[in-house]
C-alpha cells in the first residue's frame, strides 16, 4: 500500500490589509480556484477572469517544490469565493489600479449579482446613505430603499442580472460616473420577464472599493416572450423546427456595424438546454442556417453587442459558462 505522505504548510503573515489583482493570465482567460494548494489531488471550486480585482489574500503557504499557493477571499455578489491560487497569479494593486475601469467594472458586477439575493442586509453595503437619487426619488434612506426592494423580491423571488457593458462618463475627485448595460431575468410563481437596463450610476470611493450614490435608468427594454414550444417533444420533432421547411427559431438578418460571438455549429437539432444555457447568463442569440453541400449548419451568435468592448466583456462569461471556444464576429454573414 502507498504510503500517504503529508505535508506542513508554512503559513506567513501578512503585515497589511493590500488588496490583489489577477495576473500572467491571458485576455479572456480564467484561473482556476482550488479547494487545496495541491493542484494533483484538488478540486476546482471556482474561477476567476483575467481582469479580477479586490482580492484579499488571508495566508500564503510554502510547498516543498518552492511554489507558493495563497488562500484568497473574493466578494461574489452578496457572498464571497475563498479557495487556493498560486502567488504566481497575483500582484498587488497599486492606488491608480483602484481608479481603474477593470476595478470599477467588478464592483459593479458584484453589486447587480447581490441584487439575486433576498437579503437587503447584503445589499444596503453597496449603497451610500442617503443617495442622492434612486430611480425617480432624490435623498434615498436606507428605509425607503428597502422598501422598493422587498417590493421587488415579492413580485419577483428569483432573479438574475449580468452586467454586459460599462463606461466612464466623468471623472471627478469625489465621485465617478459611470454607465452601464444590464441584461435581466426576474421570474414570479407563475409569470417571467427579459431584458435589458441601460443606467448611469454616480459612484463615490469607499476604502479601496465603491459605493453607489446615484442610479438612474436611461432606458429599460422588456424582450418580447417567445411562443410557448411542448417541452415533451422528441429529438427528431425538434429538428423538424429546425429544418429548411421552418421558420427560423430567431431572426437572424445581418445587422450592420454590429458584434456578434459565435458559440457554435451544429450539424443537428440544437438541445434546448444549450440554447437556456444562453438566456439563463443574460443574453440573446441568432441561429444561422447554413447549407452545405448536402448537409444543413446552424450557427448559433450570442448578441449583437454594440462596441467590439461590450462584446470583449460578454465573451468573458461566454467562455467561462458556455464555451470555451467562442470567439467574436462582426456581423452574421
């Protein structure tokens, strides 16, 4: 029998409470968290993209083969995501990084991901009190704020936002403004809702991270509900809607001067699951029918995204939660 070899961990105190970010990871890339600093026998319990900022390292830990591994604590919406990274993939952030658009775009991912959770205490941390405008109201408390959103869990128990795109509009020494595209999924008992909010948001420094002062809603688009499919229907009844003699699942005219990610081809009917793994992260898609030579290619693009940015942000979540082979196109020829 082998002999089971254990290993003591040298464990060094930090001195500082310095927050860190990803790196040597490429664009688009994520890093894997694991349960224990031993890559052989642990188990990947999450995922961190190249541009994550705001990690709180709680010890490091020196193996014998000279590497050394960090158990870091990173806010996830309303919860966090501990586990162990190699020191390898992380640097401290330095002042200007805390300024930075990539730190601001992950405060405010996390912010709308809290926003799926039924607790306002989670919540109430994102926001400064009073805030100078929620909505159509000015001089928000705590108290009316929570109001709204206990309205909100009531209508609609779950719920799923993602955040697709972002910009600075204004840099001042107090505040930042920023705006946002949001792509949403409420759900009730009986009823549903998608969409999308584009929203500007006043957000003011806070330590090494943000809090929201202001948020105001530029446009609030509501999809329209697609026709009620059987869920029972067999496989080959599901390509029959797929086929040539039907109408396309999705419109799928090119629109010009738009970005698309192409997540797939498909040389038979498309499993429904993938297409909810889709709209379950928060976006739309085309299905392009393509004949060649005697066999039928559907083409599966999530989008379109307006800016090759918005669409270099999504393709991040595209990856990670879909596939991992997606790329970006421009347009749907």
């Amino acid at each position: 029998m082998k002999k089971i070899i254990i290993i003591t961990l040298v464990f060094m105190g930090l001195g500082h409470a310095a927050k860190y970010q990803i790196t040597n990871v490429k664009k688009g890339g994520t890093l894997n968290v694991r349960d224990t600093p031993f890559t052989s026998v642990s188990k990947v319990i999450g995922r961190l993209g190249a541009n994550t900022t705001g990690i709180d390292i709680k010890e490091c830990a020196e193996l014998p083969d000279k590497s050394e591994w960090c158990y870091i604590n990173l806010p996830r919406g309303g919860s966090h995501i501990e586990g162990w990274v190699n020191s390898y993939y992380l640097k401290e952030m330095t002042q200007k990084m805390q300024g930075s658009k990539a730190h601001i775009q992950n405060f405010l991912s996390n912010f709308y991901m809290a926003d799926e959770e039924n607790y306002m205490d989670k919540l109430q941390s994102f926001y400064a009190f009073p805030m100078q405008k929620y909505l159509w109201s000015q001089n928000v408390a705590l108290r009316d704020l929570r109001i709204i959103k206990v309205n909100e869990y009531k209508k609609w128990p779950k719920r799923d936002y993602r955040l697709t795109y972002m910009k600075i509009l204004k840099r001042k020494s107090n505040y930042i403004d920023v705006q946002t595209t949001v792509r949403w999924h409420v759900q009730g008992d009986d009823d549903y809702e998608k969409g999308k909010d584009i929203q500007k948001l006043r957000l003011v420094q806070s330590g090494n991270t943000f809090k929201v002062s202001a948020l105001k809603k530029l446009k609030h688009i509501v999809f329209p509900k697609p026709e009620v499919v059987d869920t029972n229907l067999t496989l080959s009844q599901v390509d029959e809607l797929n086929s040539t003699n039907a109408e396309p699942l999705v419109a799928t005219s090119p629109m010009p001067n738009k970005f698309y990610i192409k997540s797939g081809s498909f040389f038979s009917a498309i499993a429904p699951k993938y297409l909810e793994s889709i709209t379950d992260n928060g976006f739309s898609y085309s299905i392009q029918k393509v004949q060649l030579d005697n066999k039928l290619i559907r083409r599966v693009f999530i989008g379109p995204f307006n800016s090759v940015d918005e669409a270099k942000q999504a393709l991040v979540t595209v990856r990670a939660k879909i596939n991992e082979l997606a790329y970006i196109q421009t347009n749907i020829k």
